[in-house]
C-alpha cells in the first residue's frame, strides 16, 4: 500500500435541503496516516464521513476510498473499509464473539478465516477473556472497543472511526486511544476519525478543522500551533497594576488578567521566563508557560472557541428540531 490516497476529495458538497452540511470541500489522506476531522457539532464531519463510507450520497464533488470512486464502485469501497459510528450497533444479547461471527458472516467471510480473525481482533482490543460474554454486561468501554474490533474484522484498508470516545469518561476515552494507537503498530492501516475533543485530535497524524461545512484549514497538530505562535506566559505578582504597566514600558506587551494571573503572550516562552523576573523588578510569586493548543488554533481560524459554537450549534439544531416536528 504505497504511493495512493486512501482518502481523495475534491469539490465535495451535501446539501440536505436548505441546510449546506457540506460545503465543497478538497481532502487527501495519505496511506497509513492517522487523519483526524475536529470540529463542533454540526460542522458536517458525520456527514462527510457517511459520504466516504458510501452511506451517504454527495451533492456535488468527487471521492474515492481505497482506490476507488464511493458513488460509482460502491461494493468495493465497502470491501476495504470498517466503519465505527457514533450510535452503538453491537447487539447486547449476543455474546462479543457471536456479535463478530454475525457481522463477519454478514461479509461472506469464509469460516476458518472467520475464526482467525475473531481471536485476532479480540485479541487486539483486549477483550479475549471475555468472548462469551453477553454485551449488555460490557461497560460502555467495553461495548465501543468491541464495536472496534466488529470494523476490523475483515482487514480493512481504511478504518473509519466517527466519534469514537464520545460519551465516555476521561479514563475510558485514554484507554480507547491507546488501542487506537497499538492497533496501527500492528496492522497497515489509514485511519479516519472524527472528533470535538481537541485533546484527542492531538493522537493524529494531521488534522482538519472544519467548520459549519468548510475545513477551514489542515495539517500536523504541531504545525497548527506553531502557526498560531505566541506562548501564553501568566504570573502571580505582588502588584498586578504596576505588572501591567511594566510589561508595557519595558517589553512592550500588552497584558490582561486571565483567571487572576497577569497573562501576555510572547514567542518563546520559556526563553522570556529569565528575563522577566530580570527586569521586571517586582517579586513573582508564580509564573505558568502555555504553549498554544488546538483550542488556540481553532479559535484563531474561526474567531471562536469550540466551546462557543457547540452552544450556538446546539441551539439552532434545536430550533430546526422543533420546525421540524411541527
Ligand atoms: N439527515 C439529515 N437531514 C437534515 N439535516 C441533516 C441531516 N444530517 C445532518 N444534517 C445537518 O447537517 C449539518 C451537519 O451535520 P453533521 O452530523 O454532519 O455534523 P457533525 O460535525 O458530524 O456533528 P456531530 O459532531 O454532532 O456529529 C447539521 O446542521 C445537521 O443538522
């Protein structure tokens, strides 16, 4: 699997009546890249995800997945991908392993080759112990690696992962990722996934940012940050008045009180700590360096934080939702 896209867009829109979800967007993705899609809810990354998966149907635009074109080669589009949604699909009746079994006979696998593959892949996502389990006795850990685990069964080429840790808890969302992450050490894989969690997009390779329907831009998250820029440099003092004005006379910088500590930003931080307590001439009581986020990078590219347009986006969702019922 060399020199091709897994992953090639061009032109791509989805209209859903009036509402643009996807508004001609340009993608490559490289093969045996970790590529993520960040973006509030309602930015269009399910919807972009479902037309790559061949769930969806585009407005306007081209896309090929694995190779081949996801409007006019649909079986084999679906033949190299495994696809994780949001919504839970695993049946909680079943057992983890006759849950694998129904999906893997649902792909026509050949049984001996079924069999390999539900060892290897329970194995994979650490669930080996508990085959013959019922689901409904899983925690909702257990449950979506499991669900992982159903879209590896049949060796994909490009494994897409739409929210994979929504709804979990902080501990659970860690240990998803570290079998995100053991899972390309063992296996040539393009990985897709989606998420709103600007800490979780730091786990890839390159990440879009999209935005009510538009990525508005791409690359490392390192990149990103560093196209971002200053440091954040906040201090405790014992005159917080006279530390503004020092920084203004001396260096130049404009401060603001940030959360009680006065806070400028300055390329280099950690080089401008030494001398800040140098000339500022005032006793620093504390003194806090924070190199840019994707929180940062986002609000820098939109103007807002993510925080922001999740709340704007959930209540416009919310006013379409009762136009709707009406
Ligand atoms: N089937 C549909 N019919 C009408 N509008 C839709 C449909 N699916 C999505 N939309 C709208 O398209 C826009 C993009 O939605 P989409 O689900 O792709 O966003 P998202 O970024 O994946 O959000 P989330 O993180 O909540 O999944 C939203 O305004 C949404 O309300």
């Amino acid at each position: 699997m060399t020199g091709r896209h897994a992953v090639h867009v061009r032109g791509l829109e989805k209209a859903y009546g009036d509402v643009r979800a996807v508004k001609g967007i340009d993608l490559d993705v490289a093969e045996g890249e970790m590529f993520g899609f960040l973006g509030p809810n309602g930015a269009g990354k399910t919807t972009a995800i479902k037309i790559l998966c061949t769930i969806a149907d585009a407005t306007a635009g081209s896309a090929t997945v694995a190779g081949h074109d996801v409007q006019t080669q649909r079986a084999d589009v679906r033949r190299r991908i495994g696809v994780v949604f949001q919504e839970p699909t695993v049946d909680t009746y079943l057992t983890a392993e006759q849950n694998l079994r129904f999906h893997g006979e649902l792909y026509g696998m050949p049984r001996r080759l079924l069999a390999e593959r539900i060892d290897e892949v329970l194995e994979m996502v650490g669930l080996a112990d508990r085959r013959h389990t019922e689901v409904l006795k899983f925690s909702g850990g257990m449950k979506r690696r499991l669900e992982i685990g159903r879209g590896l069964l049949h060796a994909p080429e490009v494994l897409f992962l739409d929210e994979p840790t929504i709804g979990l808890d902080p501990q659970t969302r860690a240990s998803i990722w570290t079998y995100i992450a053991e899972l390309r050490r063992r296996q040539d894989i393009t990985i897709f996934v989606t998420t709103h969690y600007m800490d979780e997009a730091e786990h890839c390779d390159r990440i879009a940012i999209m935005n009510d329907g538009e990525i508005v831009v791409a690359d490392t998250p390192e990149a990103l940050k560093n196209r971002v820029g200053a440091d954040r440099v906040s201090i405790r003092t014992s005159d917080d008045a006279v530390a503004i004005e020092r920084l203004r006379e001396r260096f130049g910088l404009d401060a603001a009180v940030h959360d009680g500590m006065v806070t400028v930003k300055v390329p280099g931080g950690a080089q401008f700590v030494p001398r800040l307590f140098a000339e500022l001439g005032l006793a620093i009581e504390t003194v806090t360096v924070t190199r840019p986020s994707l929180d940062d990078v986002f609000m820098a590219y939109t103007g807002r934080t993510i925080a922001d347009t999740e709340q704007a986006g959930g209540a416009s969702a919310m006013l379409r939702a009762m136009a709707a019922r009406r």
